[in-house]
C-alpha cells in the first residue's frame, strides 16, 4: 500500500470537518493518528448523519466520514491532569491538529511556543476559519459563512435567484486538503532543518485560492465578476449549460479545435465554415445567433444520447447528473472513490468512506480500519506512556479520561 506517512504520529484535537478531513488524509498515508476527544461528548459530529442506530451509538455517518483509521483517546482538557496527559502524548508526536479558535491553544497552553519547548521538533498546525492573524482572526465560522465572506455566493447564483450557496461544505474539505499538503511540506521542512514549523491554514484562504484566476483577474484589473449562472466562464457561446430533451447538457468548445469538432458531432459542419463563427472572437461577437442555433439542437435529443455522442468526437461535455447518479457510473468504481465498512449497531451497516482522491501506482488508498468508538483506545494510549494501570483506572472514575 502507498503509505509515505508511516512511523509519523500525529495528535488530532480538530473537531467536525477540515481539521478532521486533513488528519484522515494523514492517516490513509499512513500516519497513527491520535484523536484527542472530550468523554461522554466526544466530536460534535458523531451525532450526526441518517442512520439513527448509529448516531445513538455517537458512530454517525458524519463522523465516520473523515474519521477512519485513528485511534480514539478521550481526555478531559479542562483538568490539570488530563492536560498534562495530553501534553505528555504530544511530546512525544511528530504532528500536532488544532482548530480551536485563536487565542484558545494558548490559554491551555498548547500554543506553539510551550508545544515547541517540549517538542523542538515538533510540526504545529493551526486550522481556523480566517487565520492566525489579522483583523479577522478573533471571529468564528463555518462554511457557509466562509461562503459568503468570500464572494463565491455573488458568482454562482444568477441575476434571477441572487447569490447562492454551493450546496456541499466546500471550503471545509479544500480547508482539509490544503492543510494535509501543508503538513507533508512542514514534515519535510521539520526533517530538513531539525526545527519546528508552525502552519497557519485558514478557511478564507483557502476558499480565496479556489477561485485564483478571478482573485487575480479582479486585483490586476478592476473587473468585477457577476453571477454566472450555469454558464462557462470562458463566456463562449458554445459552451456552457444547454437544454436537452430530458434535462440540462454542460458543454465546453472554447477553442477552434473543439469547435469543428462540436460542429462535426452535430452534423452541422457549416456551422463551423460559417464566417460569422470562424473564430473565438467571430464567436463571441455573433453569440445571439449561434446560441439560437445551438439550443434548437440540443433540444432535438436527450443529454445521454449528447453526451455519449460529442465524448465520441472528443468533445468535452457531460449531461448534469444528481449524486446519486454519478457515485452509480462504473468509472467510479473503477477509479475506488470510496471504500466499504461494516460497522455494527442493532444491525450490520455498510458504510462507504472517501479514500485518497488520487491513485498511488494505479491504486486507490482507503482506511485499514473503521472508526473508533468514543475512547476506545484511551487505556492503550497511555499504557504506552508507562503511566501505571492503577492510575489510569483512578483517572477514568474521576472522569478525566472516558
């Protein structure tokens, strides 16, 4: 298996989606990853998700989904000792996870100052919703709010419906992504110069760098984007959102090539002699009419029988699927997007959870294990600490550790 993270321990104390998703990356690479929860409560997620058996059983879809593969350790850190036993397995880690909201490490002190004075060595990572610093950083958020701080709302609606959300916690899971690419780069940084790093990665960030070409478009130019709709962003009048017999078909011919090529899939080769569309520019200053022509077309056939069609003649397109249809198609499959669990409850559950969201020598990465119940691994964690049986028994009656 493709496993660069092995021997690497990380301690985890990020709670719901993008510090979690960043560790459960870290984890299919390999890592131990030690999640640090609180006793009876646990992340906010495991309550979540449709299947009530598990949520009741605090083993939620919306926990499983980003949590696979770590150990479970449940501590108290609002008591001296279930601080100092944390502080105890971070000094001995490579990775330190926060996403506590500025200000909070440091007043448990866990800041990256007193984590670095007992790790020299040690990676910090900080994840929030708008950094480190800044007039910003004291706020809170969550994605949605993330979403409409960072202009992505006044670009996907349209004139008619006004700003809209992206319907999945985006920013959350790039916010993730981006923070595991930090960490591989910071581990690397730690094993290069022998010093600690501390990583600051904030979800305004991240959501600003998925939108890059407007970002710099916008700074070097004044241009303000308005809502797009369905539309491509190239603005060709041959690409974008077209109607079909059955449903909506996304299709981008941008260039030349893809246009005779369109023109050709469409049996309408003199569309492409027409000298009013002879070029992108002839294109675009003729939009009326070639998008006329165009929509008459495509209302002509359903969007599977289009898609099939242009994919034949190389044409980017694709008919607009729901979720339910595209995790269906074989290419996922294929590809191992996702891997199966059984978990048990009152009954056997299948869950799926998201593997590595790239192949390794032509293989997907998924979890070697499920996700842990709320504690499960608290005892074996701090055995290996050679903290003493009894005490770790005196430790859970008096509720520090679950």
């Amino acid at each position: 298996m493709f496993q660069p993270l092995k021997g690497v321990t990380v301690v985890d104390l990020s709670q719901i989606l993008a510090g979690p998703y960043a560790t459960y990356l870290l984890s299919l690479m390999g890592a131990d990853v030690i999640k640090i929860e609180k006793p009876g409560q646990g992340d906010w997620t495991r309550d979540l998700g449709p299947i009530k058996d598990l949520s009741a059983r605090k083993m939620g879809l919306g926990y499983m989904t980003q949590n696979a593969g770590k150990k479970s350790v449940a501590i108290d850190l609002k008591t001296g000792e279930g601080l100092g036993l944390v502080k105890q397995i971070i000094a001995g880690a490579d990775i330190f996870v926060e996403n506590f909201k500025p200000g909070i490490a440091e007043k448990l002190g866990l800041g990256f100052a007193p984590v670095k004075a007992m790790n020299p060595r040690i990676l910090y990572c900080s994840i929030s919703a708008y950094g480190q610093t800044g007039p910003f950083a004291p706020r809170p958020a969550y994605d949605h709010v993330i979403q409409g701080m960072c202009g992505i709302m006044k670009t996907t609606g349209s004139a008619e419906s006004g700003p809209t959300k992206v319907g999945a916690p985006y920013v959350d899971y790039a916010t993730g992504m981006n923070a595991a690419l930090a960490i591989v780069s910071g581990l690397h940084e730690v094993r290069r110069t022998g010093a600690a790093v501390h990583l600051d990665v904030a979800m305004l960030d991240t959501a600003l760098m998925l939108m890059a070409s407007l970002m710099t478009q916008h700074l070097s130019s004044g241009w303000v984007p308005a809502p797009n709709g369905n539309e491509a962003w190239s603005a060709s009048p041959s690409s974008g959102a077209f109607e079909t017999t059955d449903g909506l078909l996304m299709l981008a011919a941008n260039n030349d090539a893809q246009f005779h090529k369109l023109c050709i899939a469409l049996g309408r080769s003199d569309l492409a002699e027409d000298p009013r569309y002879a070029s992108p520019s002839e294109r675009a200053l003729n939009a009326p009419t070639l998008r006329t022509e165009l929509n008459r077309i495509f209302l002509t056939r359903s969007a599977a029988e289009w898609e099939l069609l242009l994919a034949d003649h190389k044409v980017p397109a694709a008919r607009v699927r729901g979720l339910d249809e595209a995790l269906a198609e074989d290419h996922l499959r294929a590809r191992g997007v996702t891997q199966e669990l059984t978990v048990t409850g009152d009954v056997d559950h299948t869950v799926h959870v998201p593997t590595l969201s790239f192949l390794a020598d032509g293989h997907a990465t998924g979890p070697q294990s499920g996700p842990r119940p709320l504690g499960a691994d608290t005892e074996a964690v701090l055995q290996a600490l050679n903290i003493d049986p009894e005490r770790i028994r005196d430790l859970r009656e008096a509720r520090v550790i679950g």
